[in-house]
C-alpha cells in the first residue's frame, strides 16, 4: 500500500504544481493584455517588462508580442501579401501547361523551371515540417497557409525566392498568427541583416557573424573551445543549422518559441547567446567527445531539454570581451575586412 500512497501523493504534487504553472501563465496574460501591450511603446523596453519577457510569454498573447516586436520597417499591408499570394496562386495554376518557351523573353524558360523547382520545394519542405504534429501535411488545417505564405513571399522578394528551412519560421508564426499578419513577421524577420546574410548565403558576412561567435565563445568556454578548435570543429557545422531556423528545426518547439520570445526582445544576439547556452549546458558531453560524435550529437540535439535549465545556461553567457559588446565586435570584424575604397 505505501508505494501506491506514494504514487498518490506523486501525482497530486504533479497535479498542484499544473495549476499553479497554468495559474501564473494566466495571471501573466492579464499582465500582458490589460497593462503592457496598450501602452507598448512606453513600456516594452522597461526593466518589469523586460524580465517579465525573459521568463516566456504566455501563447494567448505571444503573436502580438512578436508582431509588435518584430515590427514592420517594410511597411507591408493585408493588401499587398493578398497581391502577392494572388500572384503566386496564377502561377500554381499556370505551372503544368505552361509552354517553356516565350518569344518574348529567352530566359523565360529557365525562370519558369526555376519557379516550378522552387514550388516543388515547397511542398516537399512542408511535408518534412514538424511531421510529428501532422497539421502542415497535405490535407492538414495548416496545410494551405504554410503554402501561402511561402509562395506569396517568393513573389514578394523574387530575388530571394524560397530557400529550404523557411518552412519552419513560417510554421512557428502561423501557430500563433493570422494568415496575412504571420506574412508580415516573417518577411521582417529575413529582412534582418543576419537571416539575410544566411539566407542569400553571404560567405563573407555568415564567417564575420561565426567570428564573432567565436571571440564570445572563447571567452565563455575557454576549455570547450580549444577542444572544438583541437577537433577542427567549426562554428558552422552546427549554427547554420540553428540560425538558418531560428532553432525551431532544431530545439523542441515549445523550447524554440521561448527562444523567439527573447530574439524579438534582443535580436541577432540572442541566437549566438543560445548557440552558447546550448554548448555551456552541454560542456562536460561534449568535451569528452570526438569530431564525429560532437558534430552528430549538435546537428540532433537531444529531444527533452528542459527549458528552465537552458535558459539558466543562457542567462549565465557573458555577452562582453575586453568591454566590448557583441555589436560593437561585430562591427568591428565587419570594418577590418571590407575593402576600403580609394579616392
């Protein structure tokens, strides 16, 4: 009888502790519709708001928080990503019958291949987009969004097109917004000059974003860095991967939308500050590994990561070398190495 009585007593305190946490998350929504998002301007950059922010925001009011976070520097309406994704439905339904050549213009026809191979793409990247949950399958609720909103943005930056992993930005957003308004964050945040840099795949600006990292790691985990260094493990083994996505391909997506609550607060930064959560909560496996094993073991990180745990490893990553900044080292790898023009 004891056991069970533990048992008993193990699933009331399971049961407590449930309430409580949903509790509080409720008690945060209040906080957050009632006193912060009114007055957002005024308040979003102070001290309450910002701790507040850190500790995750409640999923009832995480799509404004982001939107509003985000912003929209590109000045995108409803009616714009209505054009582009009206635009983009034409071009579905010309696709099969289409002639491949067009007097008019000679590369007619290798942009019309190039345009059926990017669509292609798409329906095969959303197939393989979070395929536990089934909702992005064919067939699946969120199935047609996820096309509109990669399609319209093919037609909105044509000059970027579709690149494989923006399956999964896109798919976070629509799990907490609207159609049209999950558009409007997601052509913002590739606007932003690292989701750009890796997005257009920039070599020379994606090895500037790693050599930064690399001072920051350095200076954070100086035993793990000379054994990566060692092993020839470079930094763009496992970050492409996790930038490139914003880690919802690659942390368990609960996990990857707390890490998107504090990059919309901080930006750029935060990505390398968990790249260097991640590595600090993982320091003692991965020290004791080789090249084949490390890189296995951070290209798949393992499935049960516990938030609060990471976020206790985040928050313990200095983001200062020699008093400087992660902008400011930033910038200055950036000046060093562009050619000066001369008069």
């Amino acid at each position: 009888g004891g056991l069970q009585l533990k048992e008993a007593q193990k699933r009331r305190k399971q049961l407590e502790d449930r309430c409580k946490l949903e509790e509080s998350i409720g008690n945060a929504a209040q906080t957050w519709n009632h006193e912060i998002l009114p007055n957002w301007s005024a308040m979003c950059t102070s001290r309450r708001v910002r701790e507040l922010w850190w500790q995750g925001v409640p999923p009832s009011v995480r799509g404004k928080v982001w939107s509003l976070a985000v912003g929209n520097e590109l000045n995108i309406t409803h009616e714009l990503f209505n054009i582009c994704l009206a635009r983009a439905r034409e071009k579905w339904k010309s696709m099969p019958t289409a002639p491949l050549t067009d007097p008019e213009t000679e590369d007619a026809g290798l942009s019309l291949a190039d345009r059926e191979a990017s669509l292609e793409l798409i329906k095969l990247d959303i197939s393989r987009t979070f395929p536990h949950l089934c909702i992005f399958q064919q067939g699946g609720p969120y199935y047609d969004m996820l096309h509109s909103i990669l399609g319209a943005y093919t037609c909105y930056r044509p000059d970027v097109g579709y690149v494989q992993g923006m399956s999964f930005i896109a798919a976070v957003l629509i799990l907490n917004l609207d159609t049209a308004d999950a558009f409007i964050a997601f052509a913002n945040l590739l606007n932003k000059p690292c989701q750009m840099a890796f997005f257009r795949v920039d070599h020379s600006l994606m090895l500037k974003y790693f050599a930064a990292f690399e001072v920051f790691f350095e200076e954070n985990l100086p035993k793990l860095f000379v054994h990566f260094k060692e092993n020839n493990l470079t930094p763009d083994i496992y970050l492409i991967d996790w930038i490139f996505t914003l880690y919802s391909k690659s942390l368990p997506l609960d996990l990857a939308c707390r890490v998107w609550d504090v990059f919309c607060r901080d930006g750029d930064e935060f990505l390398f500050r968990v790249a260097l959560g991640i590595l600090r909560l993982y320091e003692d496996v991965l020290t004791r590994m080789d090249f084949i094993h490390n890189a296995q073991f951070l290209t798949r990180l393992p499935d049960h990561i516990s938030p609060d745990q990471l976020f206790s490893h985040i928050l313990a990553v200095h983001m200062t070398s020699k008093n400087r900044k992660w902008g400011q080292v930033l910038q200055a790898l950036q000046e060093r190495n562009s050619p000066v023009l001369k008069r």
